[in-house]
C-alpha cells in the first residue's frame, strides 16, 4: 500500500456564484504520476491552484472541503510567525509560501521571468532565504540538467531568460519549479505551446523525476496521460467520472461509458 | 510500509524571522500610503471648511445671499455684502465659452491622432500635445496678459484686452491637451473589430469614425470633455492674469469678468486671517471644491460605463 | 468587348458616382482633421517664438545667476530660480515615495472592496482639486494648524499633496504594464508578494516610474496658487548664485510667483524682464519634460520581453 502524498476531500470551489468543483475527493500517492483528463471549463486548472493556494490571488473565489499535503490542511496554513518568535517547533509548512515551494507548479504558457538565465533559476532558493554562492550555483546546474536545458544554455546563463525560443522556456520554468526542490510538481498542459520534440524530451525528464517527487499532470492530451502515468483521472463538469490505474482507464472497458468515449475521442 | 525515511524529516530552507517582520512592516506602510488618499481628500475638506465654517454663524453673512446675490463688496465699510452670483456666473461663462472652443479642436485633434495619421506622427502630436499640457498656468496668463490682449484689442475690436474672450482662449488652450488625450485613449479603446467589421462593409473612414467609432466610444468622449471642465473651472492663476478684474455678469464675450477661483487668488493676500472676508473666502474654495467634486465623480461614472461594457 | 485595351482593370472597378462623393468626404474630413491637429501645434510654436524674440535683450546666463535690483524692475532672477529649485524638490521628496507606494498599493495588494474603490475615487478627485483650494488648504493646514507658519516647508508640502495623484496615477500605469504572467509566475514558486514587487514589478516598471516623477517636476515647478498664500513671497534678499540660501522654515521666492509679480505688481519694469522669466520658465520646465519623454523612448527601445 503507497503513502498518501495528497488527500482530497470533499473540495468545492466556485467563482461568484458559480460552482466548478462539486466536491470531489481522491488521493495522490508518494513517487507516482498522476494524470487528470478532461475537456476544457471541467476544473482542471482550478484544482492545481487550490492545491498551492495560489487561488487566494482569485478575487472572487471560495473553497471548501479539505486538502492534505503530508497530513496537514493546507487550507489552515497561517504564517506561524508567532509560533517562531516563541522558538517553538512550526507546522510541517510554516507558511503559505513554504507550501508552494513544496508544490511546484508549470503553467500552460512558458514565462521566462525578465532576469538572466541563471537568475530565473536562482529565483525560488533567494526568495526562501538562500544567499550563499555556491549553493545557488549547484541548484542552478543541477536544476537545469534535470529540465534538459543546460547543455542549451551553459555558454550563456547571464542573458535574458525571455531572449530563449519557447521551447527552451517552457524547460526553463520547468527547472525554476525545481529548483526550490519541491515535493509534488504540478503541470498544468505544459506541451501546449512547444513542439512534439521538446515535449517528448520534457516527457522523459518527468519519468526520471518520478523516482524522487510525486507529479501530478493536468492534460487534455489523454495519450499524454497514457504514456506518462501511473493512474488517471477522468474530470468532467467539475466532478470526478472515474480515477482509476491505467490499465483500466485506457482499457476497452472502463467501469464508466464516459471515460470510453472520451479516452477514444468520441466525445470532448 | 514503503515510508520513506525521508519524509517528515526533509528540511527545506526557511526565512529568517527578522526579514519577515520587515516585510510585514513594510506591507503595512504601503497599505497605509494606500489610504493616504482619502486621508488627503477629507483633510482637504476638513481644513477649507474648518477655515470657513465660523462665518456662517456671522450675522453679516447669508447663505442664501451668498448664492443669489450679484453684489460682492468684502471690504465695503457700511455695507458689507458677499455675494458670489456674478464670481460663479463668470466662472461658467468662460468654461462654457472656453469648451465651445475647446472641444472641436479637441475631439477632432483625438479622431486625427487615432485614426487618420500614421504611427510617426502621432508619436510626434502626442509628444507636442504633453508638452502643450506641461506649459504652467502662470505662463498662460501671461501670454493671455501680454500676447493674447494685445490681439484683441487691434484685430478683435475689444476696449479692453483681458476679458472674458481672453480667458477662454487660454483656458481652451489648456484644456486641449487633455480632451486629445483622453479622447484617444478612449477611440483607442475601441476594439479593432468594429473598424475592420466596418470597412468589410464598405465603409470610408469618414463613415466609418461618425457612425461606428463615436457612438462606440461616446462616454470616453464625454468624459475626456468632462475632466477638461473640471481644469477650466479649477483654473486659477491663468483666468486670474487674462479674464480682467471686474466683479459682473457678462454680457457680451469682449466683457471683463472674474472667477471663483481668480477672486480667491487676487484677495486672500489681502484678507486678514481670521475676518469674516477671509472666511468667506474659504467658503468659496469649499464651494470650489464640490463644484470639481461633482465633476470628477461624474467623469469617473462615465468612464467606468465604458469599462463594463 | 469594349473594355478599355490599357487597363482593363480599372474598366471593371470604374467608380461610381457615390464612390467619388465618399472618397471626396474622406479626403475633406481628414484634411480637417489635420487642420484641427496643426491648430494646436501652431500656438505652441508661435507664442514660444514671440516670447523668446521679446525676452531675447535680457536672456542670458547672467539674468538666472543675478539677483533682482531697483524694485525687481532691473536685474536677474536667482532667488525665484533657487526657491523654485527647493520648492520642487522638497515637495517631491515628499509626494513621490508616498505616490510609489500608495500605486503599489493600489495596483498590487488592494483586492476589489469598498475600501479601494473609495481609494481610487479619492485619487480621482485629488487630482481634480483646483489649484486654489489647494493653497486654502495648505494655509488652513500647514501654516496655521501645523504652525509652520509662512515657509518653503508648508509650501512644499502643500505641492506634494497637490502633485501626488498623478504620480499615484502615473506610477500605477507603469506597474500595470508589466504582464501578470510575471507575478503569477513568482508566487507559483513561492516568492511572498513583496518578493515579487522587488525583484520583478519594480525593476520593469521603474523606468516608467521615474518618468512619472520627473514630469512632477516640471508641474510643480510652474505651480503659482498653491505656493502663493503658504509660503512664496514677492522679494528676499540673497546673495548672487548662493545656492544655499534659504532654511525650510524660511519663505522663499519663486520663477512662477515671479513671473505673476513682474507682470502684474511692479510698476515700470524693464520691458523684456517680464518675457524673459517666462522663458527661463516655460524653458527649464520644457526642458524637464522632453527629457523625461527621451528617456521613456529610449526605455521602451530596451524592453526586456
């Protein structure tokens, strides 16, 4: 039995008056990838910002239920400044902004920040108080070894991140997700703006990755999410139509006809 | 148990608690430099009316006179009087007769500029256009007392060359730079579709600017016309130097006359703080300041209409 | 066929007679349009021209770095020039890191409540408070309330309050320009807020900032009313090009106050005085201006994204 990384339960989120997520509940496992399908208006990229919170920045947004990220409520997290100034022991996450180092997150579109290269990198380890050079250094390297991009760039890491083809800077925000070493790395349709050559590149780079973090990849490619994970979600209207392994998700038959006809293209 | 042993135990790098408190501290004077607006705008109207507020209770002094009356003697020694009727009908005159000159030129600088001309040009009117709006309102009296009168007076047959004329010249001048500029924005926030939806009809540009772009962009219109009556209105230094200085009810453009604003500025110096002159002043600036009040608040609304559509 | 044998194009798209009239009504709107356009560029030109030949007897450096003599009638400008200085920049120094930061503010923290859209009202309507009421105020609040009594302090104060809004609504323009991608990509990674503002909002914008603030210095520098009754006075003896002449709670001349004192006040000037300061004035304020325009041209060439 695998470690839950991320317990969902009973999360409702709606805009206005408008309700997207209708209470869904699942788990996602330690060191797993785990793919959500489904057309596009069915709450996919508002799940992911529930998960790192950045759905606070949504005006007008309201959440309910809970969701667990190693056991504690991520919907709770206050700053804990407190807690600190006291010198007694924080929470697994001590703010808000720990949680979403700890949740990585790549948007649809690339953004290559307007810093150089390496600061784009370097970016996340400053924001969370890192200084020292030759850390920094490291993580830079490493991160962008891991993303597949460092042989690209190495000549050149102090110019402009946005001077890069969108390729290269789709990679780049890959390697600034990790370079704050997260624990879960969401993406959010990341092949949606690069060609099928980078994309297949990035696709093996996330099975490497697997092995140390938990992935959790939103797609509207379902061949993408065969390929790549372990278990699927099928998202629909803002309910949860079927999670299952992928042998049954991609099988001729899924428990639900939906997912049939979705995963083969006869609706969606 | 696949428990990872690192699991509970992964340290990741957190800020020290001092740079937090900083950043906190530092979030909360920005939010309190936030507010500094309204705080400003209630001092504003605290301190005018602070200033003003005893006269009212004076018995010299009549409300009512104030508003109706045409007879402003502050300084009379029988028969004081303060009224502001020919201040306020001098001030809308030479609004009213500065937007008649103002607007054409101003709407058809702004429909020239977004649609007509080529992008090097309009860079150019645009920076022509911010340096006319940077001229200072003291150097606009000026050229209204030295430049303007004299026109005036040799080629427009005036008697005298500060008067009501004068004035609305200079204030058209200043307040075309801000009609163009609104004005544009506004066209330009017109979506490009009704244009090209407009020449796909067969439309020449003509047709295309009176019947598609001006409808589609009339409240920005207005409220660029609205914002450059709010600058005429407020308009002290330059109406003061070219509109003349008498106290009357015009009735003919070539007539000197004085504005609210212009009164204010030629007679504090000499009212003595405190006296009831000095205080009905004050009174006058709080009138002032509701006048522009209404008119900002009314650009403001029209704009926002354009923005929810 | 009877199509014509050298352009059989123009044959088939002959105009109509309604064609003619349409392109005749274009060709006249745009010319009057045009027309409009040079109607206000032609005044500009024209007046500076006319100011600069009158002023030309006494323009020279010697005129800004002299002191006024005989009654202002005769002599040079330095103390309005130096008060003006001070003015401007003590009144910037006020307004522009409360206007930066209340942009900020504005356009980075305030979410969309009745708090902040009675700030924004507040913005709009300072920014349309006449000149005059500003120096009421300044009078009521600074020299009398505050007792700093008749001084360069309240009167830059007063500037500062009157100069804030724009900068507020000029910085709050250039925050807006940088693309949201930007910031939505700094929090995804865990950056607070203020991170944000530092290291990406603020290093795109303060190009257009500054802008923003040098064009207050040309504002403030040719505001009369509002420094009139709060603390610039007609004539103060200093010494030729001191540049240190005045104490914060000393009242000062001023170009603008100046020029209105000249014009209006001094019996029997010497003739070009008077068109003189107004060119050092509208010079040194157009002068601030361009090169607050060159430097947003030569900014935007060099955009990061």
């Amino acid at each position: 039995m695998p470690d839950e990384k991320i317990e969902v339960r009973n999360l409702k989120l709606s805009y206005g008056p408008r309700e997207v997520l209708h209470g869904i509940s699942f788990d996602v496992y330690e060191n797993e990838i785990f793919a959500v399908i489904g057309p596009a208006q069915s709450g996919k990229t508002s799940l992911l910002r529930c998960m790192n919170r950045t759905i606070d920045f949504v005006a007008n947004a309201r959440v309910s239920g809970t969701i667990k990220v190693d056991g504690q409520n991520v919907r709770k997290i206050g700053h804990s400044f407190f807690k600190r100034l006291a010198g007694k022991r924080p929470p697994r996450f001590s703010d808000v902004f720990e949680l979403r180092r700890a949740v990585g997150m790549v948007a649809p579109l690339p953004v290559g920040l307007p810093l150089s290269i390496y600061d784009n990198v370097a970016f996340a380890p400053r924001a969370s108080g890192l200084t020292r050079r030759a850390d920094l250094d490291a993580i830079v390297e490493k991160c962008l070894r891991q993303a597949a991009l460092w042989d690209e760039v190495k000549e050149r890491l102090h110019s402009l991140g946005t001077k890069l083809s969108g390729g290269q800077q789709q990679r780049l925000t890959i390697a600034r997700a990790l370079s704050h070493q997260p624990e879960v790395l969401c993406l959010d349709e990341f092949s949606i703006a690069i060609d099928p050559v980078t994309t297949m590149r990035i696709e093996d780079v996330l099975k490497e990755l697997r092995k140390e973090i938990t992935i959790i990849l939103v797609t509207n490619l379902t061949q993408q999410a065969r390929r790549l994970a372990d278990r699927t979600m099928f998202l629909w209207n803002g309910e949860i139509v079927e999670l299952d392994s992928n042998e049954v998700i991609f099988s001729d038959s899924p428990k639900d006809r939906k997912t049939y006809e979705y995963v083969n293209g006869i609706f969606g | 148990m696949s428990s990872s042993p690192t699991r509970k135990q992964r340290q990741r790098p957190r800020r020290a608690l001092w740079a937090v408190a900083g950043e906190t501290l530092l979030e909360w004077i920005i939010r309190l430099s936030g507010i500094s607006a309204i705080i400003f705008v209630l001092a504003i109207f605290v301190f005018v009316f602070r200033e003003a507020a005893p006269v009212l209770t004076n018995e010299e002094f009549n409300l009512v006179e104030f508003f109706t009356s045409i007879a402003w003697y502050p300084t009379s020694a029988q028969n004081v009087r303060y009224g502001t009727l020919a201040l306020i009908a001098g001030t809308f005159s030479v609004t009213a007769l500065a937007m008649a000159l103002a607007v054409p030129f101003g709407l058809g600088g702004a429909i020239y500029i977004s649609e007509f001309c080529r992008p090097r040009t309009r860079e150019v009117l645009k920076i022509v256009i911010e340096l006319l709006a940077a001229v200072p309102s003291v150097v606009w009296g000026f050229i209204g007392l030295t430049v303007m009168s004299r026109l005036l007076v040799e080629y427009g047959g005036a008697p005298v060359g500060v008067n009501m004329l004068n004035g609305a010249i200079i204030l058209a001048l200043m307040a075309v730079p801000i009609i163009v500029s609104i004005g544009e924005d506004a066209l330009k926030a017109v979506p490009d579709s009704f244009r090209e939806a407009g020449i796909a009809m067969g439309a020449s540009r003509w047709q295309l600017i009176y019947r598609v772009l001006l409808p589609a962009a009339k409240n920005g219109l207005l409220a660029a016309v609205l914002l450059g009556i709010g600058r005429a209105v407020g308009e002290t230094m330059a109406v003061l130097m070219a509109t003349g200085h008498a106290v009357q009810i015009p009735h003919g453009i070539l007539d000197p006359i004085r504005t609210l604003t212009a009164n204010v500025a030629a007679e504090l110096g000499e009212a003595p703080a405190g006296s009831p002159h000095y205080r009905v002043l004050f009174m006058t600036g709080v009138l002032l300041f509701t006048i522009t009040f209404v008119v900002n608040l009314t650009a403001d609304f029209v704009i926002r209409g354009v923005k929810r559509k | 066929m009877v199509t014509n044998e050298n352009s059989p194009d123009q044959a088939r798209f002959t105009k109509t007679r309604f064609g003619r009239r349409t392109e005749l009504t274009e060709r006249i709107a745009k010319t009057v349009f045009f027309l409009m356009s040079v109607a206000m560029i032609v005044p500009l030109v024209a007046i500076i021209s006319y100011l600069v030949i009158r002023a030309w007897p006494s323009l020279s450096l010697e005129f800004v770095l002299d002191v006024p003599r005989k009654g202002m009638t005769q002599g040079g400008i330095w103390p309005a020039f130096v008060g003006t200085v001070y003015l401007v920049f003590i009144s910037l120094a006020v307004s522009a890191p409360i206007g930066v930061m209340a942009a900020v503010y504005l356009n980075e923290y305030a979410k969309d409540n009745w708090l902040n859209r009675t700030i924004n009202l507040a913005v709009i309507n300072l920014a349309g408070v006449p000149s005059i009421v500003h120096a009421l105020f300044g009078l009521g609040a600074f020299v009398y309330a505050a007792r700093f009594g008749y001084s360069i302090l309240s009167a830059s104060l007063t500037l500062a309050i009157m100069t804030l809004p724009v900068i507020i609504a000029s910085t709050r323009e250039a925050l807006a320009s940088v693309p949201m991608s930007f910031r939505e990509a700094c929090w995804n990674v865990g950056a607070t807020r203020w991170q944000t503002i530092r290291s990406i909002v603020l290093p795109n914008s303060i190009s257009g900032i500054l802008t923003g603030v040098i064009l207050q210095v040309s504002r403030a520098a040719g505001e009369t009313a509002p420094i009139m009754f709060t603390g610039a006075v007609f004539f103060k003896s200093i010494e030729r090009g001191d540049l240190f002449a005045y104490n914060l709670n000393e009242q000062c001349m001023a170009l603008s106050m100046h020029l209105y004192t000249v014009t209006t006040q001094v019996p029997k000037v010497e003739e070009s005085i008077p068109y003189a300061t107004a060119v050092v004035l509208l010079g040194s304020v157009l002068v601030v201006n361009a090169t607050a325009i060159a430097f947003r041209v030569w900014l935007r060439a060099r955009k990061k994204w």
